[in-house]
C-alpha cells in the first residue's frame, strides 16, 4: 500500500526536495543530544502556562491575544486538559510541568541560539511576510484540512536553491496552526513518557533526558519532520522520509511502546466533569465529533451507533472520549498515514479502533487491566494497526 498523503495538508509549492534535505539537516539536532544539550538553558524555573503561551507568541510574532483564546489553548494542549477561570487557563501541576519542558523544546528546536543569546538582539532574524490567522484552528481540523481549503503559504526560506537553515522562524512566523500542532506533538510525546522518566524533573532536566535516548531524539526528528515538511514539499515528503529512514515499523515502535495512555489520556476525561449529560447527549456528541474526523482524514461519516448499551455509565462514556483524544493525537504523527490508508478503505476502521482503545480504558477504570496491561495492549493495538494499513497489500 502506497502511503496516502491526500490528507496532509496541502501549500503552495516551495523549493521541492532539496527544501526537504535542508530541514531535514536542521532538524538532525533532535538526534545529537549532546548539542541539543548544550543548547538547553542552564536552569530553568518553571513558567506559569499564561506566561508560557506569550513566550511562544513572541517567539513566533503573532499577535498574544491570539494565545488567550481557548480555541487556541485547546489546540496546543487538548481542551480536556484546562480549564478557563475568570478567563484564565488553569491545569494541574502535571500539565503545567510538561507544557514547560515542551515549551523548552520547541524554542530551541525553532531558534537553536535562543538561550545563548536570551538578551541580546537577533540582527537579520526578523522574516518576511506572512499571512496572520485571526484563530488557531482545532488539532484535527488543521492539521486534515478539507481539500478545498487553502492553508496560509508559509515564508520561503530560499527561492531559489538548497541553503543552510538556521531557523524555524522564517516557517512558522505568523503561522498560528503550524506552531501550535508542532508543539502538540512535543507535548503529547512528553506526557506520554514522562511517567517513565520521573515527570518531577525541571523542565530542561527532563528534556535533557528524554532527547538523550536514540529512539525519543528518532521519534522527535520523525514528527518534526513529519509536520512540517508537508508544509515545504507535501508531493516527495513520505518518499523522502522513508528514504530517510523515518517511516516504518521501528518508528511506530517507539512512537507507540513503553507510553503511558491511561494517565495521559483517560485520567483527564475522567477528572474532567463530576457529571454526565444524558446518555442521547453524550453519543450525540461523540459521533458528530468523530464523523468530522472520518471525513477530515478521507473517509465517510459513521452511520451506527456507538454505544451499545442503551445507557453507557460516566465510566464508557470517559473511556471513548479518551480513545477520540489518543486517536486524534496520534494523527499528527507519522501513525497518521496508516489512519488515512484505514479509512480510505473502510470508513468504520476508526470506529472499530476507538473501541478497542475505549475497551482497555474501561477495564483500567474498573480494575479488571492494571495500568501497565492497558498501557501494553493500547500500544500493541496501535502498533497493529499502523502495520496492518502501512503494507502495500491493503487489509481490511
């Protein structure tokens, strides 16, 4: 099965493959931790998630109201993840630690120098035009945009042949939707595996760590490059990564194994609300939802029901949200190709996968799976499934 990339979001040409070898280079940072290290801010206290939010704003030039919106705040850290209070945000310390080693990661992976020269001015650095979004969009609806959309073109950064790249900012100024699903990904990665490093860490200490083992430095690069050069050259990208070595069954295993999705995801539906709205409400809900999201990635609404009981409990009803939000999750990474060739050849596939994900999360709920099983199994099914519709005989 060829990879399906009608879903990637499509740009205006830019510089065809050579643009992909020059990001690809910059982007190798990833995998030398020892000069990722060295670019990672000495000490680092730890940033309120407002104060964080304008830090990215700045990084990027767009505008920081644009940050205070909770659209925006959903987008970069899913809405099941804070909550607005007298029109602040407000996570738990868990959240607000991961989205400041994220936060960590992404500016040096944006501006390698940024906290070796942190107050001195960057001369040269401010890049040219480029279209301002009045809003981040949703995680899913910007990142499988529907293919009548036209997507802000990003700045070129050389017209006219390969250069050195010594920036993400000339691609990501004023580019709302690309910075907030670059740094979702980052944080989704961290969350996912920061239990299994100690997520008490400061934020450089736990980047530092994380990025220092060969197959986070791998998966990191592999998404990275994954998002961002769908924005540079969308026709060659998956040919270019799996010349590169950036697709494929070792990927997905790290991308996927040894992660913790019980905490990372059903734990936050299930703190999320005290209180179910009526079961017709809920299902409702979820089946708008993932209808949206079929149909972003290719495939058709779902026609069934979803809840095969005719009155779910909170436990269900918190298990299928969490499976929507790993799925979702999972669909900016390069796991996502293997959804878009799932749906294009069965519309129900991501049905079926949600629950089966839903499935462990409500045995972890119920005590029936221990944490470290539903763990195992939600990776090994998802594991599964990127096999299953990555391999050029299309299965059903």
């Amino acid at each position: 099965m060829q990879p399906n990339t009608d879903n990637i979001p499509k740009t205006k040409e830019l510089h065809g493959v050579a643009t992909l070898k020059s990001l690809h280079t910059y982007l190798r940072l990833l995998e030398n931790s020892s000069e990722l290290k060295r670019k990672m801010p000495t000490s680092s206290s730890q940033r309120s998630v407002k104060e964080g939010l304008g830090e990215i704003s700045r990084l990027v030039e767009l505008d920081h109201a644009m940050f205070k919106d909770p659209q925006t705040i959903a987008a970069v850290i899913g809405s099941q993840r804070f909550v607005m209070i007298w029109g602040e945000p407000s996570v738990t310390d868990r959240v607000a630690r991961i989205f400041d080693s994220s936060k960590v990661l992404l500016t040096v992976l944006i501006d390698p120098g940024h906290f070796q020269t942190a107050t001195a001015a960057q001369p040269g650095s401010t890049p040219g035009p480029a279209q301002r979004q009045s809003m981040a969009k949703s995680l899913s609806t910007s990142w499988a945009q529907s293919k009548t959309e036209s997507p802000a073109a990003p700045v070129r950064m050389n017209a006219d042949h390969e250069s050195t790249i010594e920036s993400l900012k000339p691609l990501l100024a004023g580019n709302s939707t690309l910075t907030c699903r670059l740094f979702r990904v980052l944080f989704e990665h961290l969350l996912g595996f920061a239990s299994f490093s100690g997520d008490q860490q400061g934020s450089a200490t736990l980047v530092n760590e994380l990025v220092g083992s060969k197959e986070h430095g791998r998966s990191f690069l592999a998404t990275a490059l994954f998002i961002l050069g769908a924005e540079i050259d969308r026709e060659h990208l998956m040919s270019f990564m799996l010349e590169q070595g950036l697709f494929g069954m070792q990927i997905f295993e790290h991308l996927l194994q040894n992660r913790d999705y019980c905490d990372a995801y059903y734990t936050f539906r299930r703190l999320e609300k005290a209180f179910m709205a009526s079961p017709a409400e809920e299902e409702k809900q979820l089946k708008d939802r993932l209808d949206k999201f079929n149909v972003q990635f290719g495939g058709k609404p779902y026609g069934a029901k979803l809840f095969e009981a005719e009155d779910p409990d909170k436990t269900k009803v918190d298990a299928c949200m969490a499976a929507a939000d790993l799925l979702e999750a999972m669909a900016f990474t390069p796991w996502g190709m293997s959804l878009s060739n799932a749906l294009s050849a069965s519309s129900s596939n991501s049905i079926r996968s949600m629950r089966i994900l839903a499935g462990h999360f409500e045995r972890f709920a119920h005590g029936d799976e221990t944490k470290e099983q539903a763990n195992k199994e939600i990776g090994d099914h998802l594991l599964a499934f990127a096999r299953q519709f990555s391999a050029d005989s299309k299965a059903g």
